[in-house]
C-alpha cells in the first residue's frame, strides 16, 4: 500500500448518501482506504450527518496486526481516545461534516497538542465525597474556558473566563455517575484534557 491510490486496494466513493463515513484522499472521498501501517499513522474519518443521530464506530475484524496493538478513535473535540478493541465509540452529532474531527490512531501520545508544560503542572482533581471538581493552578496560566463533557461528547459544563487564579471548583452532585473529560483552554499555553470519573 502506498500514500497514492492502489488499484485493487482502494474503492472510491460510489455513492452519495446524505449520511455516510468515509476517508479522504486529496480531495476524494474512499470507501476503502489502504495504507502502510507504522505506529505514528494518522487516519482523519470524514462523518457526514443528515440528521442529529447517535454514531456509533466499531471494529469489525483486525487481521495481519499484532494481538496487543490499540486501535483508537481520537475524539479532537473532547480530545479523549477510545480503544477499539475494547469498545464501541459512540457520540451524538449534529447535522454537518465532519472532516477534522475524528481520527483513527494506534497510540495517545503525539496526537493532541497539548503543552507539556501545562500538563505538569495544571492540576484536576475529582473529590466523590465531596462531589466537587478541583482544578489546581499553581503557576498561575490564564484560563480561557472550562469545559467538561461526558462520554457522547455533549457538553454539560462549559464556562468561559479570563482569569489566573490558584484554584476553580465546581459541584459535580447534579452528574450521572461515568467518565467525563475536562477540558481546559489556556491564553499562552494551548490546551489541557483529562479524563475525570464522577461518583456521587
């Protein structure tokens, strides 16, 4: 397999439905798609939406690659990976295209642009006794916005603000129990996710 098309490999796009998934390949779209595997490989998913749906990506069949090797849906938008090994993906989208969000990786570091500077230093913890989100900040970054969303990639937190205090909380006692993922967006240092698991 090769960056171009390959013939016998490949399958262009036969039709257009009003909702489909597909890959790109300078400007045209592919059912099929074959490429050289190596562990730093990006694959962007085009998803078109018709209608607000549930979406849901699996994985069918995995043949010639190594047992142990993660197949993940990097989710931009919320910057969380789901191993496709072990579990669906699954989200809830509005109507539109869909070109740069969502990518097939096969490893979680080098993909998100976060500054490890932030990340070593901006920290979140989620105290279940309390139901309370703490977001810790000694170095004092300006922070943009906190978001958080939950496993379908919805927002169901979202506060915007340009401030540099030491610390933020937030009451988490109206949550479902499940995995959230936080998101923080600083002035000068990009931004920062982690995943976060309620408990009330």
């Amino acid at each position: 397999a090769t960056t171009n098309f390959d013939y016998g490999l490949e399958v262009k796009r036969s039709e257009n439905l009003s909702t489909d998934a597909y890959w790109n390949q300078d400007g045209i779209p592919y059912s099929v798609q074959a490429l050289q595997f190596n562990e730093d490989l990006i694959i962007p998913i085009t998803l078109q939406i018709e209608e607000v749906q549930p979406v849901k990506i699996r994985l069918f069949d995995a043949q010639n690659f190594v047992e142990n090797q993660p197949i993940y849906v990097f989710d931009t938008e919320n910057s969380s990976y789901t191993n496709l090994r072990q579990t669906d993906f699954t989200t809830t989208l509005n109507t539109g295209i869909y070109s740069d969000r969502f990518k097939i990786v096969f490893k979680t570091d080098g993909v998100l642009s976060l500054d490890d500077h932030v990340f070593n230093t901006v920290d979140i913890f989620q105290d279940n006794f309390k139901s309370i989100l703490e977001i810790n900040n000694p170095k004092l970054f300006t922070i943009n916005s906190i978001e958080l969303f939950d496993v379908l990639g919805r927002s169901v937190f979202s506060i915007s603000k340009s401030s540099a205090e030491h610390s933020y909380s937030f009451s988490t006692a109206n949550l479902n129990n499940g995995v959230y993922v936080v998101k923080i967006s600083t002035n000068d240092h990009g931004e920062y996710s982690q995943k976060i698991v309620v408990n009330n």
